[in-house]
C-alpha cells in the first residue's frame, strides 16, 4: 500500500486486496483502503463489474482508477490510485523510477506458464528498479504432503527455478505465514503462501528496507499484502481484521 498522510507523501507501499464477490468482502475492502489510505490499491478476483463495481471504486478515496471487468468464471484485476500523486510510473522525489507489475496468475497450469514466459520477457527488457507482486497462485516449498504430495513437488521446483533464473528475490514477510485459507472444517482446511512481493536485485538495492506485512482477512479466503519501500513500525491497525481460528490448524500446500 502506498500510504498518503497530511502535509506530504510517505513512504510509498503497495497494496493488494482479493476476492470481493460477497457483500461483506465488498465492505471489508473498502474499509481496508479507507483505513489505510493507500496511493496506489491492487484488487484481485473482484468477481463484480458495473455500476457496483464503480460505487466501489468511488468509495475508495481513490480519484482514477482502471478495470479489468470480472466474467462469470473468474475475477480480474483492478488498479486504483491517485493521480495528484501517483503517475504511470512511480516516482518519488528527485529519486529514481521504478516499475510495479500486479500479477494475477491463472488456475490452469498451461495458461499459468504462459504467463511466466510473459512476465520473463517484459522483467528482462525492464532496465530500472522491478516489484512484480500479489497473487502467483504458486509456493516455492512443501512443508506437509497429501495425495498430491508429488506433483505439487515438481511444481514447488519448477517456481522456485523460475524465480531464480529471472534474478529475483522474495522480499519474505512479516505477520501470518499463509495468505490463502480454503476448508471450513480442520479435516478438510489447507493454507498456503499463494502470494508474494519479489523484486529485481536494482530493487532491493534502492529500498534496502523494504518489505512485506500479512494483513489480517474476514470474508476473503486470502490474506492481504501490504508492501512498504521503508518497513514497518508496529502497528495497530493489523488488529483490525481478526482471523478465524481455523488457520491455527491449517495445513500447507
């Protein structure tokens, strides 16, 4: 989240808010982006266009913003910002530009390739600072394994040298260890870490503090990143959006 206080711009974070299909995820982002006051806002699986899609939109405290509309079947992407502080291209101060790119990436695994090779051609063409970020629909690791214990292996790998060989760098987190929860039983809950902030090693270089905060989720079964080129200060405000207890037990991925 790119967070905008009185009297000037503070230290520019990004954030990424998913699944708002359900009335009460409808409000519950929209409290998320007023509390927080981000300069720039990425939503993921929005599963809503149209007129309810703008009355969002203009609720957010956000004065332009572009959609990518939801069809029945799956979500999209949306971008919000201010314009009075925030251009294509982010820059802050007299300091260098950087790029962000917003991933959403697809169920299916043949199209998700697709999107690693599109993502691979426009990071290696980017000649300045690079986060690309949110929703990779993949982990790099195993901690538990089920009856797809070895295909989910083979794909762990396969990410994990994807990242790698693109010279990225996860820029871990802070706060609850899975960002996407599904099961409302303990027999049946499995969680993972489905979302993450890499970045280019210009990146790292020019925001050495700069990191990663879990926000706490309601109705959506992700967990919202709040990403920040300075770190973070403890703050209230995470406490705001309890988990169920279910993820105390959940399994990984």
């Amino acid at each position: 989240m790119v967070s905008a206080q009185s009297g000037g711009i503070h230290d520019p974070d990004l954030n990424m808010q998913n699944t708002m299909s359900r009335r009460g995820s409808v409000h519950q982002a929209v409290c998320l982006l007023v509390w927080n006051k981000p300069q720039i806002a990425v939503l993921l699986e929005t599963h809503i266009s149209g007129d309810r899609a703008e009355a969002v939109c203009r609720q957010s405290g956000h004065d332009s913003w572009h959609r990518s509309e939801a069809d029945e079947f799956q979500g999209r992407i949306w971008i919000l910002w201010n314009s009075h502080k925030i251009n294509i291209v982010i820059r802050r101060g007299w300091d260098t530009s950087w790029t962000f790119t917003a991933i959403y990436a697809y169920l299916r695994q043949q199209e998700r390739e697709v999107l690693w090779n599109e993502v691979q051609q426009f990071g290696a063409a980017v000649q300045q600072p690079w986060l690309p970020a949110s929703d990779f629909n993949e982990t790099v690791n195993l901690k538990k394994r089920n009856h797809e214990g070895v295909k989910m292996l083979r794909r762990c790998g396969k990410f994990k040298n994807w990242i790698e060989n693109n010279g990225l760098i996860d820029l871990g987190f802070s706060g609850h260890k899975f960002t996407w929860v599904k099961g409302n039983t303990e027999a049946t809950q499995k969680c993972t870490r489905l979302d993450r902030a890499l970045c280019n090693a210009e990146w790292r270089t020019q925001f050495q503090e700069g990191s990663v905060q879990h926000l706490l989720r309601n109705y959506s079964n992700h967990l919202p990143l709040l990403i920040s080129t300075s770190g973070f200060a403890f703050d209230e405000r995470s406490k705001a959006f309890p988990l169920p207890s279910c993820m105390d037990y959940a399994q990984e991925l």
